[in-house]
C-alpha cells in the first residue's frame, strides 16, 4: 500500500492511493493472483474522485472504473470497458479503497462504538458499519503496536477486493496506521502483516 501526492484537480490538492496484491508460494502456482487498485481522493477532504480496479484470480480477469463527479453528486461505473452506467451517491463519498484511509482519520474510536461510512462500489451505495473492539498489543516484523481492533463486514468488495468480515489492527495514536488485517475467504483466509513504513508524517 502507498500514498503519493496527486495532482490538482479543480483547483484542490489530491492524494493517490495504491493497493497491490501478489500471490507469493504454493498459492501463486495454483491460483495465481495479481491486484492492482488506484484511489484518487481530495486531499482536504478525503472524499473519493475516482478508483481503478484491476484485477487477474487464476484465470478469471477484471477492469472497474469509477468517476465521481461531486458537483452532480453522480459516479460513471464502467466494468469491463462496458458501457457506462451513472449513479447517484451521498456527498463526500467513498470507495473501497480510500474508505480505510478516511476510517483512519477519525477520533471516536470508543470501544463498542459503531462508526457509519457511505462506501459506493459498483452500482450501489453502502452504509458500511464498523465496530470498535477494544485495545490490543500486537508484533509484527515492523515492531510493537499498541492498537485499535476494529471489525466490520462490507457487503461490497472491500480492503481485500472481495466481500467477507474483516478485522483490522490501527495504531492506537494520530496516524492510525493499520498494522494487521485479517479476513475469511472461500478458500481460505488472507493475513495482511505491516513490515516495513516509509515516508515522512504529511502523507495519510
């Protein structure tokens, strides 16, 4: 995962967001799978502008792209370099990528709290809930985290591009890094562990 200063867009900064996922192992030689998701978000206001799916599971493959035009308050959805569909979507919206990074700058992190994020993915708008756990101490290989465990179960294709609970560990501090995530799919489970942070403090 990586953020990079975006460029200007209508006169507002921007952020881009990446996601990248490699089949790595026995896995990759019997179901091989490459991932590759772009987020571009006002950098202010962390509400999304669009988002680039491209997606390669064994031998199934898949393109979605989304433009959200915020003074229309309208996103176009091609799948597959289809033809365009337009929707309708609440203000400040998400997608499912830039929905963890904006999670990350929220402070009401209350155990037992639920926090609400509209999250549009395809042709539907989600209200997506997310419940606070508790605190833990977790390790992993980029050192020792006090966290924030939270839980939450997108009904659209989430953080690991599929839909299913998911349980991600935040640093319990400003930035919100999250240092573990863990989820349940058809074949198994996905671990996602933080073992290396680079870039300075201005980026999310």
């Amino acid at each position: 995962m990586e953020v990079q200063q975006g460029k200007t867009i209508n006169g507002r900064p921007t952020y881009n967001l990446f996601s990248n996922t490699r089949s790595v192992g026995v896995v990759d030689l019997f179901f091989p799978v490459k991932d590759s998701v772009e987020s571009i978000v006002d950098a202010d206001d962390l509400y999304s502008l669009s988002f680039h799916l491209r997606e390669s599971h064994g031998k199934k493959q898949r393109q979605r792209n989304m433009t959200y035009d915020r003074a229309s308050g309208t996103v176009q959805v091609d799948v597959n370099n289809g033809a365009p569909e337009t929707h309708c979507v609440p203000d400040r919206i998400q997608d499912a990528l830039s929905s963890l990074y904006y999670l990350r700058t929220r402070q009401d992190f209350i155990n037992g709290k639920t926090i609400v994020e509209n999250v549009h993915d395809g042709d539907k708008t989600w209200a997506v809930e997310v419940h606070v756990m508790g605190k833990e101490l977790i390790k992993t290989p980029a050192g020792t985290f006090d966290t924030i465990k939270v839980k939450t179960y997108p009904k659209y294709e989430g953080v690991f591009m599929h839909k299913g609970e998911i349980y991600i560990w935040l640093t319990d501090d400003a930035r919100k890094i999250p240092v573990l995530m863990k989820s349940e799919i058809s074949i198994g489970s996905i671990v996602a562990t933080l073992i290396n942070m680079q870039g300075g403090n201005s980026n999310p």
